[in-house]
C-alpha cells in the first residue's frame, strides 16, 4: 500500500540577466498542481526534468534533511541566463492503494 500526495509548485524568485530579461514562460507566484496532467503540461521541460526527481518524492511522502520545513523545498531552474527559482510544496493527501487504485482514481 503507498499513499500519494498533491504537490504544487510555486514560482517564488525569477532574476533578471546582464539584458534586463526575465524567464518569459512564468510569472511571479504562479502555481503547478503537478498532480494534474494540464499543469504539468504547462510547465517548461527543462525546469520539469531537473525538479522532477524532488517532486516524485514529496508525492510519495518523502522529505529532505536539510529542509526546515519538510513539506517544503526549493530549487531553481538549470538555464542559467534567466534564473528561476521555485518553492515545492507537499500537500494533502491524494489516496491510499497501490497502482490498482491509482488507475482507477486518475488514470
């Protein structure tokens, strides 16, 4: 038996570069339910992959050492001319089961 959780991701700081620019895809305080197919699907691939790994675990339950809260931690985009910074936040529970439930739930 696992248990999922709604994890949402919120952009927290975006840095302008040496040009004035800001990332162009977000905007400031903008939020991901990454547990909806539509949200993730907004979200740059790039930023998704190098945050995915953080967010898989909190979906499933896990937390980080270092983090002072354990439902939350941050970390920013790898595209390193228009910096992103974003906070991802684990939220309540989704479900108890295993795959069978979850396909059932969500597929």
């Amino acid at each position: 038996m696992g248990v999922r959780y709604r994890v949402v991701v919120r952009v927290k700081e975006m840095r302008e570069n040496e040009k004035g620019m800001v990332c162009p895809i977000y905007k400031l305080g903008e939020e991901f339910d990454m547990t909806k197919p539509e949200d993730v699907g907004r979200f740059c691939k790039w930023a998704y992959h190098a945050l995915f790994p953080m967010i898989a675990h909190f979906e499933f339950g896990g937390s980080f050492p270092w983090d002072p809260e354990p439902n939350k931690t941050v970390l920013c985009c790898p595209d390193p001319f228009t910096l992103v910074i974003f906070e991802i936040e684990r939220h309540e529970k989704l479900f108890e089961g295993g795959p069978k439930e979850w396909h059932r739930e969500y597929g």
